[in-house]
C-alpha cells in the first residue's frame, strides 16, 4: 500500500466517522451540550466572594500573624 492510497483511506474513514457522529443526536449532544453545562454549573457552585475568613491555631507558640487587608 503505497502513501496516497492510505492517505485516501484515512480521508474517506474520517468524513464517514465524523458524518455518523453528527448524525447521531445523542453523541452529538452529550459531547457539545453537556460539557457546557457542566462548566455552568462548576461555575454557579463555586461563584462567590472570595473572602473566606478562617481561624487557625498555631501549637508550641509563635510570632502571632496579622491579617495585612
């Protein structure tokens, strides 16, 4: 098999492959509407302000810390 017949097959492969999956509606759907939403709803989960206070204790003493805002 010389080069331009596997290039040929390769090409003929991929338009074949690429049209049944845009053909399929629910490839299709699962592989373009669901990763958007799942990036809108990261992205509603974990939206907010970003300022977060917590209380750390520090064991055997210490130079206290401040908070420099």
């Amino acid at each position: 098999m010389n080069k331009g017949t596997a290039t040929k097959k390769f090409v003929a492969l991929f338009k074949a492959r690429t049209m049944e999956f845009i053909r399929d509606r629910g490839a299709l759907s699962w592989n373009i509407l669901f990763p958007v939403l799942l990036v809108f709803g990261f992205a509603f989960a974990f939206s907010g302000y970003g300022d977060s206070l917590f209380t750390v204790g520090v064991v055997g003493g210490g130079k206290r810390l401040e908070r420099t805002r």
